[in-house]
C-alpha cells in the first residue's frame, strides 16, 4: 500500500464513526491523491489502489493463502534488506550439510565475478529453484551452459575448488534468470532436429504436453537474496498495479492470485532488466521430500520427481540431504515401493499396531532402520 495511503488508513481505523459505518472507511482518502502512474484499466487508474485493492481482493476465494505467502515474502524480504540477513528461507527446505556452505561461496564468488564482467549488480540470487523434469534438464544442460558466468577465479581460500563435498569437478556458477522466450530457440532446433529424422524414428515416438521444455522455465522462492534496490523496485511496481497480483479473465468469476516465485522476478525483470537476476548452477537448497504443500498439495509427489531429478543432475542424493526420520522413512518407502507416501498416509501406516502380516511388519522394520541410518 503506498505509504500516504496506509497512513490515512492507519490513523482512521480507531475513527468511530468509520466503525459504524465501515461502508464509508475509505472517505479517509479523500484528500490524498491518488498515486501517480497507476497501470489497470481506465476505472481503476482513478481508483486509489487501497480501495482497488480491497474491492478485488474480496473476492480471492481459495486464492487467500496464495496471497497470504506473497505477503509473508514481502515482510521477509523487508526484514532481510533492514537487517543485512544473507537470504531468505521458507521452512520446507533441506540442505546437504557438506555442500551447502561451499556451494552459496561459490555462487557468491561466481555472481561477484559477472557483476565485473557485465558491469551490472545482482539484485536478486536464487540459492534454490525447481520447475518440471524438461525444464530442469534444459536449465542445466543448454540454458546455463549457454548464458552462465565463466569463471575466472574459481578458486577460494580455504575453500573446495570442485565446488561440493562429492567430488564433482564442475566449479558452480551462476546463470540469467530464463525467461519464455528462451524457448523459442529450442522450438527452432528440435524443428530443425526432426527433419532430420526418418519416418520411423517419428512415429515411434509420441511425447505427452510434459515431455518437453515450456510453460514457466523455474519457479520456487524457497532460498534467495534481494538487495535493497531488487526491493524498492519491486514495492514500486507493486504500488502502482494492483494486475500485478491479482488478475480476473473475462470469463472468470473469482480473482486469481499471482504466487510470489512469479510475481518476483517478472516484476524485477521489468524494472531493472534479467542480468540482475542470477541463479546459481549448483542449488545449496532443495525442497523436502513429501512435506505437505499448503496451496497445492496435488503436485507434492511431483514435487519430489523433480528434486530428485535435480539432485542427481547436481551431484546429489537424497540421502546427502539433512532430513526428519518421517522424512527418511517415507523416502526408504519410496525406493522400495516406487511410491511417494504422504506424511498423513505414513502416520497412518505406522499406527496399524494390530493385524499386521509378516510383509508389513518387515516393511515397518526396514522404515525404521533407514531412519536410524539417515540420522547417523
């Protein structure tokens, strides 16, 4: 909310009269001009954007925790300029206590030695990110490749030149921020690709809508750093479009709320441009595993497909990460059965004290010990 706005808001919600009559709360407005250089349609720009804002913001309907993440990332990031924290994490993460340290020095080292090169300063640096398998494999295999940082000083005192504790040789980096139209090259190559083909090989082949990269390249706003400029920008871009988080189509009964892992570099990007955006080669953080989603609880299993594609593909194992024993347990279920088992499913399972077979008191004791093992 622009800052004359709440402060007329803030003064009059003691107002009694505002209190019996709360239809007539945003009068208080009257005498402060409405911000200058508001985006939206011709009605909302007159509009000033506290009244625009609650107005559409009544009618969110499933959208509000959406929303209330957005707001609890706002007040994160505010806390993380005021008070000089090194980055921001959401509490459904996990880290590799070997790597994650080195791994955020060398993207620190790597962003350091872009800004150099390029001549631009990173507002924003992501430690962590996720998106579809295609996406992931396309990240790191052909976008980073192609736009990242070469490194010219990829030793740091005292520090591990390969980057991690497992013996890669591959020294993070850091790469732009992909964005959709990044595809569009991908689209020209596979074109050109499967011309070369014979007929066979075509029809042999029939790949689904997520067998191949597209949609939003990355997403996730789990582990990241904001400068205090990346912050203004983007509280700046926020203030003056209202669209910005929330939108309606036309055949839309509900406004929809924009998660924040897109509001932030979309709104970033349109201020200060991508370079300022870097994402680090080699993720110091990953998602937990089956830790119970919030706003989209259908995509945990997913979730899970993709971080352990990403781990791989980083040098990594699940089992190199700091996990729960819940955790580990459903993670001994997942490579036994080949089935991502909910926290609530694996509660249940355990509480089956009564009529167990043979094969379920065998499964149960296995759970247990790979967690004991987890945990040494």
């Amino acid at each position: 909310i622009p800052e004359d706005e709440w402060k007329a808001c803030l003064a009059a919600a003691d107002v009694k009269e505002y209190q019996d009559r709360p239809d007539k709360f945003f009068e208080c407005l009257n005498d402060i001009p409405v911000t200058a250089g508001r985006k939206g349609s011709k009605y909302d720009v007159e509009l000033h954007y506290s009244v625009e804002f609650w107005r559409k913001g009544r009618a969110v309907n499933r959208g509000r925790a959406v929303l209330a993440c957005t707001f609890a990332h706002l007040m994160a990031m505010k806390r993380c300029v005021e008070e000089g924290f090194d980055f921001i994490l959401e509490d459904n993460v996990r880290a590799a206590p070997k790597d994650c340290a080195e791994r955020i020095w060398q993207s620190l080292e790597a962003s350091s030695e872009w800004e150099q090169e390029t001549n631009q300063s990173c507002h924003l640096r992501y430690y962590g990110w996720l998106g579809s398998i295609p996406n992931i494999d396309w990240v790191l295999n052909t976008h980073s490749k192609r736009t990242k940082s070469n490194r010219t000083n990829s030793m740091r005192e005292g520090g591990d030149n390969d980057g991690c504790a497992t013996g890669t040789t591959v020294t993070p980096s850091v790469f732009p921020f992909p964005i959709t139209e990044d595809f569009k090259s991908i689209e020209s190559e596979q074109e050109n690709a499967a011309t070369e083909k014979d007929d066979s090989e075509l029809k042999g082949s029939s790949k689904g809508p997520h067998d191949k990269p597209g949609g939003t390249p990355i997403w996730g706003a789990y582990a990241y750093w904001v400068s205090k400029t990346g912050l203004d920008s983007l509280l700046s871009a926020l203030q003056k479009d209202v669209g910005a988080m929330l939108w309606k189509g036309k055949r839309m009964r509900c406004h929809v709320v924009k998660p924040i892992d897109k509001v932030l570099p979309r709104q970033i990007i349109g201020v200060l441009g991508r370079e300022c955006i870097h994402v680090t080669t080699h993720p110091g953080f990953f998602r937990a595993p089956m830790l119970t989603s919030k706003i989209h609880t259908q995509w945990d299993a997913e979730f899970c497909k993709s971080t352990e594609f990403q781990l791989k593909h980083t040098m990594l194992d699940w089992l190199d990460l700091w996990l729960s024993d819940n955790e580990t347990k459903v993670l001994a279920f997942y490579r036994q059965e080949g089935k991502w088992l909910t926290m609530a499913e694996l509660m249940e399972m355990e509480e089956k004290d009564e009529g167990q077979n043979p094969d379920e008191e065998k499964l149960c004791n296995k759970l247990e010990e790979s967690a004991k093992i987890g945990n040494d």
